[in-house]
C-alpha cells in the first residue's frame, strides 16, 4: 500500500512483473498504490489472482494512469473472485495482440475519472487483446463500463452484470458496452441495467457482434442527454449486431436501433416491452430483421413522442432503410403498430398487429 511515484512522478505500482516470470497471489491487498495496482508485460509472463482486492489507486505525478491493473505485451492475466474498487480512469486495462485475461467471478466497480482525463471504464480491451469474463459484475464506473476496440480484440461475456454506469466527467457517455474499430464481442445470459445513453453500441464497419439469453433493461438518458432518447442496443456506422433470446425492457428509448449505411441488427426470439418512443427503430440505410418476436407496450418518449411497435424512415444523407419482421406479434402499443415513412423496403410476414 501507499507507493510512491518516483522523483519524475512515474511509476509507484504496488506490483511489477513482467520479462516471463509468474506471479500467484491469494488473499491480498494492493491499496492506495500509483499508476497501477498491478502491472504486467511481456510475452511468457503469467498471473494469477485469487480472491484479492486492487483499490484506490491514484494517478502518478503526471495525473496519469491510476488503473487497476495493467496486463499488455502479450502477457496473461487470470482472477478469481477478485475485486477491483475505487481505482482511477480504468479499473482494468488489456492491450495489444497475444495479451489474454480470463477474470471469473471478479468485481469491478466505482472507477472514477480525475480532471484531466474525464473517464473511468470499468474494462477497455485494445489493440488485438482478447477478454474472456464469466460470472463477473461492472457497477458504477464512469463513462464505459466494457469498451472494446480495434481489429483482431476480442471479447467474450459470460453470465456477467454490466450497471449503474455513469456519464463521464464532461457529462457524457455513460454506455454498458461499447463495440467498435472492427472489434468482436460475444455475449451470453448477460444483464445490462441502468446505464446511461446506450446499453450496448456497436459501431464501424467489420465490428461484429454476437448476443444470447441476455437482456438490456433501465438503460437511461442522462448527463448532458437529459431528456433525450437512450438505446437499448445500437448498430451504427457500418456495424453487425446478432441477438437471440434478448429482452429489452423499459430503456428510455427503442429497444433496437440501426442508423447509417451497411449497419446490420438482427433479433430472433426477442421481447421488446415497456421502452420509449419505439420497440425498435431503423433509420437510412440500416438494417433491421425481427423474427418470431413480441414488441409490445411502447410508450412515449420524454421528447420525441412517439409510442410505436416498429419505426422506420430514410435519411438524405444515408439512403432508405430496409426492414423485415417475420412471424411476430406486434401490440399494445400507443401510436402505431408500425411506422414506416419514406422510401425503403418494409416487409412484414406472418405478423400480427
């Protein structure tokens, strides 16, 4: 505990390892260290933590860093019942390609953001890392709980919570997950409630993914977007989103949505009920298929109205949408069972309204 920066006001990790050693640590504390709690580099380098806590760690003298652990350069980092509390700007971050974490039944909560760098993510995954987490919650970070990103960075969620999370220190973001740069993530019987704004995005081309048995609930307009609508999940500039068995419930905005050309959301066996202004929403050059579905009891969102099962309209700049819903009961709804305007292509089958 309490390890200082150096006369340069860098380093001060409560643990280095790194060069190909490995480290077992159980039952420990790292608190109130600098820049990290714990750091690990370099191909061939192992750790693992069991039921071990890493909290408060503080930027360095630079008002840098403060993350929980650092694991980068191809290392690899395992815990068990572990949790990370309280540290700065983010509690656990993995980096560049053969970097591989495994974190079960692992806490991550509380990341807090310092003036200058406005975030404090529970999770970022970069640069062709790959996470694998299973049985772990994110509660209460700031600005992202989960953010993955880049080509080859995988992502993988098992049984995980992702809640409470907050808009960053400018007042934005707030967002569950986020999916972009042509990064993948696979979700399975994954909760996400009452985050801010968004409750999963996915965006850029090549960005893929892959959502089962999970919901999406609460998710809540907030920070500077008082007022306006918040996502479910989100496929936008080019992204691929495929869910199964979800439920998406009382969001303050549409369960689904899918903007901008070459955008993609998919959804089969899915509940949409109790969200705001629409069900489901496709907008200009998006892709949307609901099969064997229910959307049901939309209401009005707090700006823009609405109160309808299925919502769909062109964009100048991005072209007509395209939507299919198949073999699905549509009702129960304020305004309209479907609302389709402008150019595009609209096809229900086997649906009842």
């Amino acid at each position: 505990r309490n390890t200082l920066p150096n006369g340069d006001g860098e380093w001060g990790y409560g643990i280095q390892i790194q060069g190909g050693a490995a480290l077992r640590a159980e039952s420990c504390a790292l608190t109130h260290n600098t820049a990290a709690g714990l750091r690990a580099g370099e191909q061939g380098t192992d750790v693992m933590l069991v039921e071990s806590t890493i909290s408060d760690t503080q930027p360095d003298g630079n008002g840098e860093y403060g993350y929980g652990i650092i694991v980068q350069d191809s290392a690899s980092l395992q815990t068990d019942g572990c949790e990370l509390v309280g540290n700065t700007n983010i509690g656990v971050a993995i980096a560049h390609p053969g970097t591989e974490a495994s974190l079960v039944d692992t806490v991550v909560r509380d990341t807090l953001h310092d003036w200058n760098v406005e975030q404090g993510f529970g999770i970022i995954v970069q640069e062709g890392a790959s996470l694998h987490a299973e049985g772990c919650e994110l509660a209460g970070n700031t600005g992202m709980g989960i953010a993955i990103a880049h080509p080859g960075t995988e992502g993988t969620l098992i049984d995980t919570k992702i809640r409470d999370t907050q808009p960053d220190g400018a007042g934005l973001y707030g967002y569950g997950i986020t999916v972009r740069g042509r990064a993948a993530l696979r979700a399975a019987g994954c909760e996400l409630a009452n985050n801010t704004a968004v409750g999963i995005l996915a965006a850029e081309p090549g960005t893929r993914v892959t959502i089962h048995d999970s919901s999406v609930t609460e998710t809540r307009a907030g920070g500077n977007y008082k007022g306006a609508t918040a996502l479910g999940i989100a496929a936008q500039e080019g992204a691929t989103v495929s869910a199964s068995g979800l439920l998406t419930q009382a969001n303050e905005g549409p369960g689904l949505y899918a903007v901008s050309e070459g955008s993609m959301l998919t959804c089969t066996d899915c509940t949409l009920h109790d969200n705001a202004f629409a069900g489901a929403v496709v907008i200009g050059g998006g892709t949307l298929e609901i099969r064997a579905s229910t959307i049901s009891g939309t209401r009005e969102g707090a700006d823009l109205g609405g109160g309808v099962g299925v919502y769909s309209t062109e964009w100048a700049d991005w072209g007509p949408a395209s939507l299919l819903v198949s073999d699905s009961t549509i009702s129960d709804n304020l305004a309209a069972g479907a609302w389709l305007q402008g150019e595009g292509g609209y096809q229900l089958e086997g649906v009842t309204v």
